[in-house]
C-alpha cells in the first residue's frame, strides 16, 4: 500500500482528564495541544459535565468504598516512597462539592491528633483536618467554550450522553 502524506493531525484526549487541571492550567494544556496539532488540526476532548450535586458526591464517595481506597492508596504509596509511618486506619475519605469553583474535592481527614514522619521531617495532625487530594472540575458546554477558546480554540461539534453527564468535544483552532 503506498504511504499518504497526513492531511491533518487530530489530537484525542479522552475520558474527563482535563477536570483534573485547574483553569489556568487547563488552558495552557490546549493551548499546547493546539500547537501540536497545527493549524488544520483538531482536537478531540472528553468532559465531564455540571450534574446535581448529590450525583457527584455518591460518584466520588462511593457505597463500596472503592473511591476511599484509591484516595487513601495516596498515603500508602508516600509511606513506600517517601518513607513515612502514616497509619491508613487513622484517616477518613471524604468528597465535596465546591459550588463556587464547579469542582468536587477529595480530602483524606485525620480521625484523630496525630504525627506522620514523611522523609525525615514530622508533621502534626490535629483531629479533623484534612489533606486536599484532589480536585475535580466540571463544565457546563459554556463554561467549557470559554476555557477552549482562552486558548484559542473553538468548538465545532458536541456529543453527549442523554442524561448530559459526560461529552465529547470536536475542536479547532480559532482563525488568527
């Protein structure tokens, strides 16, 4: 078969990874990919999208605990690669949603005063407070829109579930 010379370049980027990015992050994301598909190209971005409040935290702190044990498996990896003594049973999960900031926030919560030694160093842990481990953020198709085009992309084309959960969206750079 003989070779073709490439057309266009289309970037994909699936699943809703870029929740995981704050704003300006986010931005300079597709603004590097932009660049990296050139000016005829395209990108192909999965979203996760604003839902009812109490559909997120049931997501994110789920009845089987599965969401607790992958966000309290961050203690247990520190405690293999940075030497530290955290007791994982000491530790709580817990998922909030951030109304303000559009995101869903993990936290693992000190169940009692504690001390960890992480590397050497010793740091103190009054009862109740928390680590933020990770933050989600979700869109709305404007919200989405107007990040894409700080970095100077457009939305083409939109694909959504029927319950408008999660989305796929075609983009391309904006004209200069």
């Amino acid at each position: 078969m003989p070779r073709r010379e490439t057309a266009r370049t289309a970037l994909y980027f699936p699943g809703s990874t870029l929740g995981n990015f704050g704003s300006t992050e986010a931005v300079a994301l597709l603004n590097h990919m932009r660049l990296l598909a050139g000016a005829d190209g395209a990108l192909l971005i999965g979203i996760d999208m604003q839902k009812d409040v109490a559909v997120l935290e049931r997501a994110y702190d789920d009845a089987a605990g599965v969401t607790a044990e992958f966000n309290l498996n961050i203690l247990a990896r520190i405690d293999r690669e940075l030497d530290a003594d955290f007791d994982l049973s000491r530790f709580r999960h817990r998922a909030v949603y951030d109304a303000a900031e559009g995101c869903i926030e993990m936290h693992l919560v000190s169940a009692t005063a504690q001390t960890v030694q992480v590397a050497g160093e010793r740091f103190t842990f009054r009862a109740g407070e928390h680590i933020l481990s990770e933050r989600s953020y979700k869109y709305t198709p404007e919200g989405f829109a107007a990040l894409a085009s700080r970095a100077g992309l457009r939305i083409e084309q939109q694909w959504s579930d029927d319950r408008r959960y999660f989305c796929v969206a075609y983009l391309t750079p904006t004209e200069s």
